[in-house]
C-alpha cells in the first residue's frame, strides 16, 4: 500500500502512490480516464449546504482526494494536499460535462456529482429519485474506499461524529500485513523480474477476445436513441426482491454462491456477444478484483485491492451449471491462495524499472475481455450507524434507494459491469467503450446478462422442475 513518508524537496512534500494508482496513472490516455463511479440512489428533500460541508470536512480526513499529481524522477507522486473535490449540482443546465477526463496535476480527482430525476435512466422505479455519484480516479483510491467515503459523508450529513482513522503507526502495520513477504522483496531484481515474467508468460499462453465491433456503421450507431445530455456514461439494471430470491435459488440448488451464478452469467453474455459476429476467435478472460484489506481499522482512501483473472474457453461457457460450478472453484482457490496479491507484486517488481510497466500497457494486445466488480452487501460496506425506514438508510430527510459501483474500462477491454445488493435488491452496472461497442451496447450487455441469471428459472418453469 502507500508509503506515507513524505518526501522533502524543491517541489515539497511528495507521496509516493501506491502501485496500483501507478498503474491507473499509466494506464490514462485520452478516451480511457480511467475513473470510477460509485452512484448512491435516495428519495426525499437533499440540503445542498449540508452535502457540500459534509463533503469538505470528510475528504479533509483523506489526503489523496485533496491532492494533485507531481512528477519527480519520471514518477507520479501526490503533492501535498491543496485542493478539494468538486461538487457539481444539477449540471443538465450547465454546458460542461461533469464527466470529462480529470487534470490531476490541476485538480482534485474526486467530483461529487448530484443529478435530480431519472430521466436518463428509465430503469429507475421512481422518477424523483436523486442520484448521487462519487466519479473519481482509480489512482485516489478503490471502489471499496469510495463506499467508506459515501458512509462518512452521510454519517456527517445525519449530524454524527466521524470515527478516527487508524494512525500512521497501526496503518504500517495494517499495511505490511497486506504487503508481499519481505524475503521475496528482498531477494535481487533479476530474481524478482525472471518470476514474473513466469507468471506473465503463463498469464499470456491464453489468448482472452476483445468483446466484437457490430459488424456496420449501421448496426453501431443507429440502434439506440441518444443519451441525454450529461447523463452518467454507464447504465444500470435492478433485479427485484422476488428476482434476488430466485437468483439465489438457483445458485443454492448448484452449491454455488450468487457471485458465482452472476459471474457465469456475464461470461456466457461476453461469449454470446462475441458469437453473433462469428469472427472472433479467443476465449474469455474477465478480470475481477479482489480486496486485500484485513481488520477492521479505517485507513485513509486509498487502492487496498488486487486482481484475480478467471480464463475459460469459448466451448466452457456454453453450459451455464458447469460454467458456474468451475468459477466456484476458482474463486474459492483465489481466497485461499491470495491470488489477487500476487498481482500487487508484479506491479511492485516491474515498477523499479522506469518506463517497463508504461510499455507493457500500451502492447497491442488484449489483456482481458472484461471486468466484472462485486461490492457484495453494499450497506456494509459503508460502514455507517445510520437508521432505517423501510428496506434502505435514512439521511436527514432522504431514504438511501440504491447504492452500486462502476469499474472503468481500457482500451482493449471494452466493458465493465459492476454488482451491489441494497435493500433487498440487486443492482447491476455496465460501462461499455461505446467507440468500440457502439451507442447502447451497455443496454444491451446488461439485458443479455440478465436474460442468462434468469434463463435457467424459466427453463426450470418449462419443464416442470429445477434447472439441470
């Protein structure tokens, strides 16, 4: 995780950032910001006054939300803290799109964004919801740390005391708990680079497709109506009380768990997607993260997560039991093995190299075909005291509806879908490279992603009986 140690010189006090912001800071290029949303869903009357203090006295507890990027040997480090994110309330009048590329090296990365009526989202049940969206940059910190935010930010805005955040000393410890051993740190480069390079050579034997380009210009642009203007770049479908209760009954009759089900759902999703151009030609490779936090302190927003990489061929995916009952498997070694940290160390062994990892990204390949995020419980994963009226939490005088993330997407890797349970219900999001997919392609992901969660329930109907 981050070094909190600052570094005195010319420019000030510098931060080093942690290697997966490195990562996301080199991953940037135009058209891929690689920012995340994390939307928070409520009904009622919002205090604009309360939300704006409530923000600014939370992310003062957060250094890399008030900080701008610097550059110091050929590498990004956070400045001290000297801005304050944004806040940007009902912008549909406004000409500027809230969503456009961050300028680290001028601005916070953090925006908070407040749109009122669901207009642009006829999914939403209720038109007057107001949807509220921390947008942010993945190098200030992962989704897991934007749900705490969110938690802090309410907590504030209902009138109770934040929690201290753990201090610098139990953070380190906290930090090398995370960290890989110190004997494989210490052991020589050349060493360190011949194993992942391994790993690498492992990780690159499978061949992941890139999700299909519509055959015509025709099929790209002219199937969907146009997004209203400055409307959230992703989109978002919900599963119903009695949809969640089927879609666990039909991942409990399989023993395997709701991520599960889910996750072979989208992978079989991708292939279909794939499989209507009859070109592509590779399996499928979803990359989904991992947290790697333990305890329970609070730590300061930052990236505390790593990836897991699930392959399976084309041929694999076309039996949704099987398809799930493998990915069990695989998501229980994952857990066991800490998988998803040895992704941390890779980036660690490959950053003491100035300029490999930057080439690495830009290698004309695919690395994976999508990325698929679950928040699990996102009422926990706030972490906040907050009281209930009926299925959400209730802020001042608004009632919490729905709280999901959205994971970017990167040249290559053309979609990205993002799963969170909240009161009672199962919200889905998807992000997709309209460039490359065309205008609705996230529409269309999530209904096929939907159709495949609820295919077998309706065989099983059919026929009289549970799903084979």
């Amino acid at each position: 995780m981050q070094d909190r140690t600052g570094t005195a010189g010319a420019e000030g006090s510098f931060r080093p950032l942690d290697p997966l912001a490195e990562l996301m800071i080199f991953d940037t290029r135009p058209g891929y910001p690689m920012a995340f949303s994390v939307e928070c869903g409520c009904e009622g009357s919002l205090d604009r006054e309360k939300l704006e203090r409530a923000l600014s006295e939370v992310t003062r507890r957060h250094p890399n939300t008030r900080s701008r990027l610097g550059w110091k040997g050929g590498r990004p480090f956070w400045r001290s803290p000297d801005v304050a994110p944004t806040l940007i309330w009902d912008p549909h009048p406004q000409d500027e799109t809230p969503w456009r590329p961050f300028d680290l090296s001028r601005e916070s990365g953090l925006r908070l964004i407040v749109l009122f009526a669901a207009h642009d989202n006829p999914t939403l049940d209720n038109p007057n919801t107001v949807r509220l969206i921390l947008f942010g940059h993945h190098a200030l910190c992962d989704g897991l740390s934007a749900c705490e935010l969110w938690g802090e930010i309410f907590s504030h805005y209902e009138g109770q005391s934040l929690k201290p955040l753990a201090d610098e000393a139990a953070d380190t410890v906290a930090e090398r708990s995370q960290s890989d051993p110190q004997e494989e740190m210490s052991k020589p480069i050349s060493q360190q680079l011949s194993a992942v390079l391994a790993e690498a050579l492992r990780f690159l034997c499978f061949f992941p497709a890139r999700l299909a380009t519509p055959g015509s210009r025709q099929d790209r642009f002219v199937c969907a109506p146009p997004a209203p203007s400055n409307a959230p770049p992703y989109r978002l479908c919900v599963f119903n009380a009695e949809e969640l209760e089927q879609l666990r009954n039909l991942a409990a009759e399989r023993s395997v768990t709701l991520n599960d089900w889910i996750l072979a759902a989208s992978m079989r999703a991708f292939a279909a997607w794939n499989a209507e151009t009859r070109r592509i030609r590779g399996g499928i490779r979803v990359t989904v993260p991992v947290s790697l936090r333990q305890g329970d302190a609070r730590l300061p927003a930052e990236n505390r997560i790593g990836y897991a990489f699930l392959d399976r061929k084309i041929e694999r995916c076309r039996d949704l039991d099987s398809l799930a009952a493998s990915l069990a498997k695989a998501t229980g070694w994952i857990k066991e093995s800490g998988a998803a940290g040895m992704f941390i160390t890779a980036l660690k062994v490959l950053r003491r190299i100035p300029g490999l990892l930057w080439l690495i990204l830009r290698l004309p390949i695919c690395f994976s075909t999508a990325v698929v995020s679950n928040l699990g419980n996102a009422e926990m994963r706030m972490r906040a005291e907050l009281p209930h009226c009926g299925s959400g939490q209730q802020v001042g005088d608004v009632v919490i509806t729905h709280l999901v993330g959205v994971p970017p997407v990167r040249p290559g890797t053309a979609a990205s879908v993002g799963i969170a349970r909240y009161g009672g219900r199962l919200w889905v999001s998807c992000l997709a490279d309209e460039q490359r997919l065309g205008v609705g392609a996230a529409d269309r992901l999530l209904k096929a992603i939907r159709r495949e969660c609820l295919e077998q329930e309706a065989q099983a109907g059919r026929r009289g009986g549970p799903g084979q």
